[in-house]
C-alpha cells in the first residue's frame, strides 16, 4: 500500500500547475432543452474540472452561454410560427434554470444575443478585416427560388459525400463527422420548402485556413501530440493532413450579428465564427460584474485555457478558432480540448427531432433531490475514448449497488452508530492499530491519486477512485466490526469509530467534484462549515475531524430507486419509438384514377356485427355475422391477432356488399369490412361518426 501512495505523490509534485484558469464550455444551441448527451459529453466533466481546481485553491473562471444564432433557430422558429427572438428567449430560461438546478457551477452563464456579445464579436471581425486577415470572394451559393433567400448550413440537407448518408446537413455530417460546405452536398434539397437548390452569385468574407495551416501543424500535431486525447489529435490531424481550405465566416441571413463592414448589408456574421467568441464575451459580463479585468483570463500566458466540447465541436475548437485567435494576434491558445465521444440512449442515437432523449428538465421533475445520482451514472459511463450506452437499468444499478450500498451505507454506518454510542461526538483514540495506521495513511494518499486522474480529464477514473475511498470505508468497518468489539473493549470501539469519521470527512471533501449536493448533506450531517478541510489539506492533516467535535443525526445520502419507476422511463421512450415508427411510415401511393362510373358500382353500406368466433386453426381469421340492412351474412375477416370476438360484438362498421363471394378455408365469405391503422400501427375500423346511422345505408 505504501509505495502505491508514494508513487501518486510523486506524480502530483511532476505536474505544473498554472493558478489561474479559464474553462469554457460548448454552448448549447437554444432551439430544446438539454439532454443527457450534452451533460456527459461537456457539462458534468466540466464541472467537475472546475469544482477541483477551485477545492484546489486555483483563480478559476467558468464560463459558458446559450448560442442563439444558429440556423436550427431560425428554423424551428419558421416551424412554429413566431420569431427567433421569441424561441431563444424561451430556450434560454429553460436551459439556465437546468443548469442551476443541475449544480454546474458557471462562474458566468450569458448569451450570444446579449448586447456586450455583439460589441465583442463585430470588434473581433474588424479588428481581422483591419489587418487584412480576410479574403474576400464572391462565389456560387445554393439559392431556394421558392423562398427567395440563399440557403446557409442547416438549411440544406443532402447525402454525405464521404460515408454516404443521406441526412447530412451543409455544415456537417452528423454519421461520419465530416465538416462540410453546403455545396458539398450529394442531391441537395431545400431543408425550407424541399426545393433542389440553384447555385446562386454572393459575397463572402473567408478565413484562410490554409495560411495557418504550418502553424497548425507544429502546434498541435507537434506541441499535443502527447498531452491531447487520441480522438481528438486524430480528428485534427486528418483535417491537416487533408489539407486546409478557406472557410467562410460570413453568411446570407437576416437573424445573427450583421457584418459590421462596408458591403456587409444583409449578411450576419457565421454561427462558428461568433459562437466562440461568445466565451471571450462572458467572460468580460463576468469581469465586469465582479469588478476585475478579464484580459488576465484571455492573454496571460500563465493562463491555461481548456475547452470542453463534444466531438463534432473538435475542427471548430482545434482548427477554427486557433486560426482566429492566432491572426487576432493578442490572444492564448487553449492548453487543451479534452473533447468527449457521443452518448447512445438505450442502444440507439440520441435524436432531438425523435424526441429520443432523457431531458434535463423531466429528469429534474420526475427525480426530485437525485441531482447526484444522474452526475454519477453520466460519469462512470462517460464517452471520453468511444461512444457509449445510457441505459435506465445501469442507471439503476448504479444507484442501488453502488450509491446506495457502498457510499451511502458507510456513512450512515458510521453516523447511526456514532449517535449511538457516543451521542453524536467525536470520541477519543486510543493507541492505533497497525490497520488503523494504514487505513488513514491510504485516505491520505487519496486527494493525489483523484487528482492526479483529474487533471488527466479523466474522469471516470478519478470518480472510481473516489468510490474505492467509500469502499476502504466498508471494509475497515466490516473488518473491525464495532457492533461486536464495544461489547468487550471500549476503547478500541472509539478508536474504530475516530477512524472511519475521519474517512467520512475526507468524502466529504473528495465527494464535492462528483456529486455536489451529496457533498453539502454530508458536510451538514457531520457538521463542517463550508471550508471546514481544503482538498490539499486531506492529504496533510491528520485530523479532519476533532475529538469533542459534534455531528448530526444521520440522513439517507440516496434512496433505492424501485423497478416501477425505470419502467416507467423505458415505457416513455418505447411510446417515443412507435411514434416515430407511425411518422416514419411511408403513405401507400395514390392508385391508378378510376372514373366515377367505376366508383357508383361500388355499394358500401352501413353495418353491425352481432355475432363473431374465430377460425379454427387460423391465427388472424374471425368469422363474423354481419346485419347489413339488407340481409344478414358471413364475412370473414383478417383481424384475430387485433381483436377478440367478444370485443367486436356490436360493433358498428363499414362493409362492401357486393364483392363476389369467395371461400375461405371452407367458409364462404361475402363481403370486406373496410379497415385502415391508427398511427401506432394497430388496426381500427372505419366507422361512420354518428351512432345513429341506420344498418343498410348506402355510403356514397
């Protein structure tokens, strides 16, 4: 154990700590909610990052925002009838209120539509145009004539000329990840009246790309080939390798921030090239409220800045941005984008428009006060090398086995039986064992070894680190076993009892990154004010918890979460499957035109089954006795494995009386009773509207 512990505390002397940091965020589009896939890919690993390096006693500023300029916007906003303004200030609160109620601890969260973001992204564009940082082109760009505007990104959809897919869009391929041009596309349509596109004369203002291509290369593929994560350094250094192009960074739109040059009338600066400047310009809203200056955060070398993003953000953070901070000139460089993979819900891709997703928001509602347990479930299960599965059943057993069993037991172990013995105070030791000795020497070494996993991004490791702490904690108990030795040595039940509270003083430090909310019950149960012991400090002190020092009654930490409560999370999205089943299923086409003559020899009249039985040795035949006003008739019909007889009895329907009679299994039928499918796909009878309509009536 002991040259484990030496091992994490040489490592941590090695690494280099810069004291102050800024740590930025993707920011979410404001056109939905946030799901489970934006939280395991950016938000939580964020936050934990920023939550250690402040226990750490680092200057940190988190920043993030909503992006309110992006195409998807102006889209949904068409859809529904009303204004981007309107759709980004509903999707704005929404997002902002999860994120607090979620606890990622934004030092500042802003908005691209915020004035102080305008000023800050048209002074970036000028400042390039000055120094001639741009090219200026007029090109051929894709033009909707039904709409009369050109057709920027999202507004194009069309088949991936890399993988092949069908639905990529004009700025991405959402399968392969490919960056694109919308003039890429394969068979593009119009995403706005599903119009193909004609190609169409603009101005644009471009980035060339290609003439900080060298800069590029030595350093990331040169200076990050060691320290970046593999997905993220092979992304970059295939686009490299590929060779890089001039990529505009202005766009033919009426909703964003206009160009702020001569010749820009009706253009607004691109999504991509303003987003980013976002995080400069919360940081100055967050600077300007806390009476500091932000050019520290931005321009200091000793700075480090870290971007974290989801994968199909890395070109735009490792390629894009560089290039502009770079020809800016005044700017650092980020010291790292430890980028995640996407994660899968269920087995399935996430899908926003499939409503296949488990939204902030609900989860908030329907899962009162477990905060914690869902920033747990996203990181022991964290895409950080390769897509990954949510599933409510590991989220369950993540819970249940491990939150529930490991962490949560040990401390209400530990609290119960303090109460019990010494009436909640803190007793004194005796001499300490050598089990004893070890065990504190090992919660000692904890801090290095989380950190050491931290400041690597990773993770899922620092957070299993952290549950191996809680785990230390119910082995010591079960192996000293309290229960028993107070019944014949007083003693050394209080010095088993001053060990394991102090164990649970440093979860209570050690927990805060992970699971915040957790951290504050546990500090409340034991009675530590808010920087009772620092992360440092852990590591240091012998005693986190003092002799005579009073604690509280204990309270669960986390509460079993029953089968009927994942079940009915499984059951919502298995109605979001077959809903998308009934929209993606295809409407049969229209039949050759017959003539009216053809449809008068047609006699569809009014009816009523009064008895049914099924076929015998047939799964989908019932035979029906049909009054049909003007006679009483077999007719056999398809719909066993839809209905029973007994449910059908009564049932008024629709029948073609004059179809030529034909057998059936030995059964003649003479007759169709008109059906049709429901949008789950389920048969329903076509039925006329009025209970009152007599049997026989002709249909016409």
């Amino acid at each position: 154990m002991s040259s484990k512990i030496c091992t994490f505390v040489a490592s941590k002397k090695e690494i280099t700590m810069s004291k102050r940091y800024t740590i930025t965020s993707a920011l979410p589009y404001t056109n939905g909610p946030i799901h489970i896939g934006h939280l395991a890919g950016v938000y939580v690993p964020a936050d934990i990052y920023a939550r250690y390096l402040r226990l750490t006693g680092n200057d940190v500023v988190f920043i993030g925002g909503s992006d309110e300029h992006g195409v998807p916007i102006t889209i949904k906003a068409k859809n529904e009838g009303v204004t981007p303004q309107d759709i980004v200030d509903k999707y704005h609160a929404i997002i902002k209120q999860s994120f607090e109620e979620f606890g990622i601890s934004f030092d500042n969260y802003s908005r691209t539509s915020a004035p102080i973001h305008h000023e800050t992204a048209s002074e970036f564009f000028k400042t390039l145009y000055d120094k001639g940082e741009f090219i200026e082109e007029t090109t051929e760009q894709l033009y909707d004539e039904k709409a009369n505007q050109f057709l920027a990104d999202r507004f194009v959809t069309g088949t991936c000329p890399k993988c092949g897919n069908e639905e990529a869009y004009g700025d991405q391929c959402e399968k392969c990840g490919t960056s694109l041009n919308a003039t890429d596309l394969i068979h593009p349509k119009s995403a706005l009246t599903g119009n193909v596109p004609t190609l169409k004369q603009t101005k644009h203002w471009f980035l060339p790309l290609d003439k900080h291509e060298a800069f590029l290369k030595e350093w990331i593929l040169e200076g990050h080939k060691k320290d970046w994560k593999p997905n993220v350094y092979g992304q970059v250094k295939s686009w490299i390798d590929d060779g890089l192009r001039p990529r505009a960074v202005t766009r033919d739109l009426d909703w964003g921030i206009p160009v702020p040059v001569e010749g820009g009338e009706g253009k607004v600066l691109y999504v991509w090239f303003d987003a980013p400047i976002g995080y400069i310009s919360s940081t100055k809203e967050w600077a300007e409220r806390e009476g500091k200056d932000w050019e520290p955060y931005w321009k200091d070398e000793d700075t480090k800045l870290v971007h974290f993003i989801g994968k199909d953000n890395i070109v735009f953070h490792c390629i894009i941005f560089p290039a502009m901070l770079q020809a800016e000139g005044s700017y650092i460089l980020p010291d790292n984008v430890p980028a995640n993979e996407f994660l899968n819900l269920e087995g399935n891709k996430l899908s926003t428009s499939k409503n296949w997703a488990v939204w902030l928001p609900d989860y908030l509602k329907e899962f009162p006060g477990q905060q914690d347990v869902l920033r747990y479930a996203l990181t022991a299960n964290a895409p950080e090398t390769k897509d990954n599965d949510f599933t409510w059943k590991d989220f369950q057993a993540r819970n249940n086995n491990e939150l529930v069993a490991i962490f949560g037991n040990f401390i209400n172990r530990v609290v119960v039986l303090t109460n019990k013995y010494y009436n909640g105070v803190v007793p004194a030791p005796s001499a300490l064992s050598q089990v004893d000795e070890e065990t504190l020497s090992a919660v000692k070494a904890y801090p290095n070894v989380i950190a050491s996993s931290v400041e690597r991004y990773r993770f899922r490791e620092a957070q299993q680190e952290l549950m191996n702490l809680a785990r230390l904690g119910n082995k010591y108990l079960a192996d000293e076993e309290p229960w028993k030795v107070v019944k014949e040595d007083e003693a050394r039940t209080q010095t088993i009892m001053y060990v394991a509270l102090q164990i649970a003083s440093a979860l209570a430090t050690l927990s805060e990154p992970f699971l915040p909310f957790t951290s504050d019950k546990l500090k409340g149960i034991l009675a530590l004010n808010e920087n009772a012991n620092s992360w440092d400090e852990v590591s240091v002190k012998d005693v986190l918890l003092p002799v005579g020092h009073q604690i509280g009654q204990s309270e669960l930490l986390f509460a079993k979460i029953e089968d009927e409560t994942i079940q009915f999370q499984l059951d919502k999205l298995e109605a979001s499957k077959k809903a998308n089943e009934a929209a993606n299923k295809a409407v049969e086409p229209q039949k050759d035109t017959i003539t009216f003559d053809d449809f008068t020899k047609l006699d569809i009249r009014v009816g009523m089954i009064i008895e049914a039985e099924k076929m015998p040795k047939a799964k989908k035949l019932l035979v029906l006795k049909v009054d049909t006003g003007i006679d009483t008739r077999t007719i056999v019909s398809g719909i066993a494995e839809s209905f029973t007889p007994e449910e059908v009895v009564g049932k008024k329907v629709t029948v073609l009386v004059n179809l030529a009679p034909r057998a059936l299994r030995g059964v003649e039928s003479e007759g169709m009773i008109l059906m049709t499918e429901n949008a789950e796909g389920k048969l329903v009878f076509v039925n006329p509207d009025d209970s009152n309509v007599a049997n026989g009536l002709q249909i016409s």
